[in-house]
C-alpha cells in the first residue's frame, strides 16, 4: 500500500485525480456551442470575406428505396447486380439509378466552406491549446533544463492543469469531428467517378 500513499495529495503538492477528468466533461457542453458559434458565425463569415466558394448541392427527389440503399451504402460502392435489381423493382434505367445514387453521394459530402469552417475551429483550438501549455509552464524551471523534470518525482509532481486541453479530445466523441470520415468519403468517391 505504500506504493500508493506516494501519489496521495498533502503538504500542499497537488497530485492528479479521476475528479480532474470529470471536470474535464463538465466543459464540454461549452467547447461544443463554442465550436457551433465559431463555425457558423465566425468562420463562415470570414470564408465568405476571403472568397470561399459555396457550392450549390443538388438534392436528388426522395426515394425511399434509394435512400435506404445509400444508408446502407454511403461510400458508394454498388455490384453491378445490385444496379440492376434496383432499377427493374423503381422501372428505371441503370444510368438513372446511378444517377441518383451518385447525386445523393454528393449532396452528403461537405462544401468546401464547412470544411473551412471545421479547419478554422481546429487551427483555433490548437493555438489556444499551443498558447496555454506555453503560459502555464513558462515559469517553472524546468522548461528550460530538462534535468529538473525528474528530481525528486513522484515526491515532486510537476503537476498542471490538463483539463482545459483535454475538452477537445473527449468533446469529439460527441460525433462533430468527423473529418476523417468526409476524407475517405471524398477518396471513395473519386475512385468510383
């Protein structure tokens, strides 16, 4: 148990705890409508100053068969029987039934305004993050000789708040960070045009 008692809080010295973490997805709700301000207010205003194209995005006419074929399928790759079954159950031809499959692809992928809008909250939360770290360990001595980093440790942690950085990570989990899944998407849909 000993081994323990090292890592226990006292005389003053700070260690980390799992309360840490909590605080850390108590922030997230914040870091989310932070990131929805930034992307639809800030970003896209300035996307549009700097001259960003939007692209216009045609939405294909709802069917539902087809809908429930891109479900199941968003990266596009359909067997040629798979084409064919589908146009002789909706009476249509396969070029049509491509066609559509390949608008609806498209409709779902983002414009390059919103992955501007994604790009400029990630560069601006890893300046802030970048610009923390810096401000925070500025005074301490041992940024400037790294010898100092392990005298005396676990007795003297060079304990300092990770919390705030580590919002962004966990607040991806929410599911709005999902640039590398438009990424493959772009890459399969270039194989298939």
């Amino acid at each position: 148990m000993e081994v323990f008692e090292k890592f226990e809080s006292k005389d003053g010295l700070r260690m980390p705890s799992i309360q840490d973490v909590y605080f850390a997805w108590k922030l997230i709700p914040l870091v989310l409508f932070v990131k929805y301000f930034m992307e639809k207010c800030i970003a896209a205003t300035f996307a549009k100053w700097l001259g960003v194209k939007e692209e216009p995005r045609e939405k294909p006419p709802s069917v539902d068969i087809l809908e429930r074929e891109h479900r199941a399928n968003p990266w596009g790759k359909w067997s040629h029987e798979k084409i064919l079954a589908l146009s002789k159950e909706l009476a249509w031809t396969e070029i049509q039934v491509r066609s559509w499959l390949n608008t609806r692809r498209r409709f779902a992928l983002p414009t390059t305004a919103e992955k501007f809008s994604e790009s400029s909250w990630r560069a601006c939360v890893f300046f802030f993050i970048f610009t923390y770290g810096l401000s925070v360990h500025w005074s301490k001595e041992w940024l400037w000789d790294i010898k100092l980093c392990a005298q005396g440790y676990p007795s003297i942690y060079h304990y300092s708040p990770f919390n705030l950085p580590q919002t962004f990570p966990l607040s991806c989990f929410h599911g709005s960070c999902d640039v590398r899944y438009e990424f493959a998407l772009t890459q399969a849909n270039r194989a298939n045009c």
